[in-house]
C-alpha cells in the first residue's frame, strides 16, 4: 500500500519532505530547509534508512524545497534526483550562495554540507529531464508537468499500477513572464497533495501592486533618496526587473544595480526563453526584445565602488540578495541605507518568521546586524521607509481553490502553509474532493486506506424508483455529476440532488 511520511512541511512553510512510500521502494518529494533556522534545526526530520532512499524529485530550486539535498548525500543518500535542465542550472548557483553564506556567518557545526556534497549531487546523481517527458523508475512511471512557479518548476504525477498520485510543488501566480499552470491531464487522480502557502489569503492584482511600487519608487528618488530592494535571485529578480523596464518611463532617470547572485541567475533565464511566457518569447525570438535587460542596468565591479554609492548623495535603485535579509549585500546596503530618512527599503513579498524582512514588517526597527566583508556585528536604528509590496511567485487562495476544483482529487492532502492557511483553502474546496486531510510532520498516511467513521453505522437511503434505492454510509462524500459538472457531495445531501424521489 503506498504510504506518504510527512518529514517538513506538515501545517509550516518551508522545509518541505515528503516521502513516498511504494512496494519496497522510497522517494522523497523535495528535500528543503527553513530559512529561519540554522544547522540541524533547519532540516526536515529524516529517518535513519537514508541510504535506503532509491530518488529525490525535485518541483523547483528554491531552498525551502531543495537545502536539504546535499546534507542527505553527507548522510549516505546515493540515488538518483530528478528535476528538469533550468532547476538543475539554478540549484548550481543557489547552493553555492548558500554554503558561502553558511561559510560567512555559520559556525563550523552548524554547515549543513560542504562544496564536496554540493557537486557529488548536482554531477553525479541529478538527472535533469523536462515537462511531459514520461520516465520509469522500477514500477512507477513520472511525469512533470509545468507549475508557473519559477523557472523550471513542476508539477509531479505518479503512476502506480493504475493508481495515480499528484504532487503540486508551489503552484504559480499570474505572472508577467512566465507559463501559466494547467491542469487538462490532471484531472481525477487518486490523490492530491497540493501546497497551501496561500490559503485564505487573496492579494491585490499585479497591476495594482506594480503601480505601487512604482509610484513608491518614484517618491524615493524624486527626493533625492537611494531604493533597497532585498530580492530573491531566482524568481522574484526576474519579475521586478521585468516591472521596473516595462514602467521605466514613470521613473527618473537614474541607475539600478543588481547584486550578487540575482546577475547569474539572471543569465540563466536569458538560457531557458523558450520556458517563458508566449509573448515573452515572441518578443525575443522576432524583435530580439530582452525582456529583463535594458541601459540603466548595472552591476558593481568592486567593493570600493559599492563604497562611493553610498558616500554620494545620489538617488539610485538596488537590487540585492537575500529576500529575507538572511545575509548577503542586501544586509550590507541596509547597515549603510538605514540610517537616512530619504532612502526606502522595499520588502517584497512572504517574509519568514526569525528573518529581518519579517522583523521590518512587523514594525521592528533596532537591529544587530552582521557586516559580511568586515565580519563587525553592527548595531543599526532604522530611519528610513519601510515598505511592503506584495509581489509574490505563489498562487494565491482564489488561484488554489480554481486549481483544486479543476483537478478534482479522491483524495485532498494540504502541505506547505500555516495549519488556519490550510484550514481555510480546506473549507473552501471540500465540495471538490473526497476525504481532505491536513498532515503534522511525522505523520503517516496510507494512501490507499478507507476512512470510515468511528460508533454504530448510519445509512442514508437514496431512492433511485420505486424498486430501486442506494443505502450509503452517512456523511460519506460520493462523487457526482449534476447539471453538467463533476463535485463531490455528502451522501445525506443526495436525496436534493434526486429530481424524481419516489
């Protein structure tokens, strides 16, 4: 019987492991850390048979589904890990930022793995594919389909002797450049496990939070003041340059520098047009149109140069790694930026709990920051404005009950989202499912299981004619089809549905 071990992600954002259970044979579902946390604490709960694992699939590269990757190969881990070309290209890139990262500001005890498991994982055991390029794997078939989410991102289907089993990965927004999800060949699987970062939770519509933050930008720079921007390389960076460029004419003419990271993942997107959006495409291939790049983009060539930025007073836009402000050049422009009244910080998007970005937010303005070049802990008063955009990669809670009901699941299993997020997109969808179910980690579920209810046996009798009636277990959700669409109804609410009772 295949059976689904929760080892991150149960009723929590981030960390998200699953593992799949089928004839003898064990997968997990991404293998992520918390971006909160450091050394141990980060890591999903992992059993002790991690040498016992045949594959790891990966839905995309960020690091809350894939930091924990090179730690199960110091650990033993020797299969096989299966994502499509573009998430292999930029988990080269995210886990080198990581382990500098974890080199820079975590102590020696707390690196979760070294440059050793890095590349063991990424040329030995990754096997890059791409969408709706069916493979096997002992008895079970795999197949990813598009998410939307960043680059490269997928949607899992498995097959299992004619049981099939869905894994959404982080389903995307409607975006500005990239493929939007489907759900066509989707439809009607045995199980669902779908993520609920957003559950409960609409936001404002991309036209509405670009013109924001532009205007926001705008009022920055009219007075002489410097824009922060702490950025997500992979994902967020190409969305906002693709805002910035499209509204560069709204805003004074001045120069933005991206940082870090974000440069080589931007030139990794340039690599893979072919997955953007249709319009993205046909302005490259036809018009040559980049439509990430334009002049008043640079990049800094020195340390020194970094310095003059900020001794002069010139009003400039930086976009800088990490997101969160973890670490990295966006924490080393804000120890230099937050001081003046005139400069703005920019927060894009989902902050997590024990981050900076969260704490700025939250109306936290005294912190103890780490500057990565002279390794001083420095104290630092924020006196700048703060600002809370939300730009956000992640399918929102109207776009997760849509996906939902389209792929209409006997069986709903909600991961990746706070336990009330969870709760909420669960209420919202119950009609187009059967048994919904809203995992802690360290659960197991068998997936093939009857759950039937505890105490004597109640039956609803549902008359079909005079000679003929259904007698169904109360409660029970029976799959149905009225006036032309497929849902899922208690068997009490049958007889409503039955035009003719006799």
């Amino acid at each position: 019987m295949p059976q689904l071990k929760v080892l991150g992600g149960g009723k929590e954002v981030g960390r998200i492991c699953l593992q799949l259970d089928i004839n003898q044979h064990h997968f997990l579902l991404d293998c992520g850390i918390s971006p909160a946390l450091k050394g141990k604490q980060a890591l999903p709960h992992f059993a002790n048979n991690i040498q016992h694992l045949n594959a790891v699939f990966v839905s995309h590269a960020h690091l809350d589904h894939t930091g924990a990757i090179p730690n199960l190969v110091r650990n033993g881990f020797r299969g096989k890990i299966f994502m499509t070309l573009p998430t292999l290209a930029l988990l080269n890139l995210l886990w080198q930022d990581e382990l500098s990262l974890m080199e820079r500001e975590w102590s020696p005890e707390e690196r979760l793995w070294s440059s050793k498991e890095m590349h063991t994982a990424l040329m030995k055991l990754a096997e890059p594919t791409t969408y709706h390029e069916v493979f096997r794997l002992n008895n079970l078939k795999v197949n990813f389909h598009n998410a939307g989410h960043i680059l490269g991102s997928t949607m899992t289907e498995f097959f299992y002797n004619g049981y099939r089993i869905v894994f959404s990965g982080d389903l995307g927004t409607s975006s500005n450049h990239l493929r939007y999800w489907r759900t066509d060949d989707l439809t009607y699987p045995d199980v669902l496990i779908c993520e609920g970062t957003y559950g409960g939770k609409n936001r404002k519509g991309r036209e509405e939070v670009a013109r924001e933050l532009i205007d926001t930008i705008r009022a920055t720079l009219e007075r002489g003041g410097k824009v922060l921007l702490p950025i997500f390389a992979v994902g967020k960076t190409q969305e906002v340059l693709k805002i910035l460029k499209d509204n560069w004419n709204k805003l004074p003419n001045v120069d933005i520098y991206l940082e870090g990271m974000s440069i080589e993942t931007l030139r990794v997107y340039e690599q893979f047009l072919i997955y953007m959006d249709d319009k993205v495409r046909r302005g490259y291939l036809f018009n040559e149109i980049n439509p990430f790049r334009w002049d008043a983009l640079k990049t800094f060539k020195s340390l020194s140069e970094r310095k003059r930025i900020h001794l002069r007073d010139t009003p400039c836009i930086i976009m800088a790694p990490s997101g969160m402000l973890r670490g990295g050049w966006s924490v080393w422009h804000m120890i230099r930026m937050a001081a003046s009244g005139k400069n703005l910080i920019g927060i894009l998007g989902h902050m997590e709990k024990g981050t900076v970005g969260y704490d700025l937010i939250n109306n936290v303005r005294e912190f103890r920051l780490l500057d990565m070049i002279n390794k001083n802990e420095v104290d630092v008063r924020v006196k700048c404005e703060v600002a809370a955009f939300e730009i956000s990669a992640h399918a929102m809670h109207t776009e997760l009950c849509n996906y939902i009901s389209r792929v209409k699941p006997e069986r709903l299993i909600l991961v990746h989202g706070e336990e009330t997020n969870l709760l909420s997109l669960a209420e919202s969808v119950k009609q187009h499912t059967g048994d919904i179910i809203i995992p802690s980690n360290g659960d197991k579920i068998d997936l093939q299981a009857k759950y039937t209810s505890i105490g004597t046996e109640k039956n609803v009798e549902i008359p079909i004619s005079e000679d003929l009636a259904i007698l169904l277990p109360a409660s029970t959700k029976v799959k149905v089809k009225y006036r032309g669409k497929i849902r899922y109804s208690k068997s009490e609410d049958l007889r409503s549905l039955v035009k003719n009772p006799s």
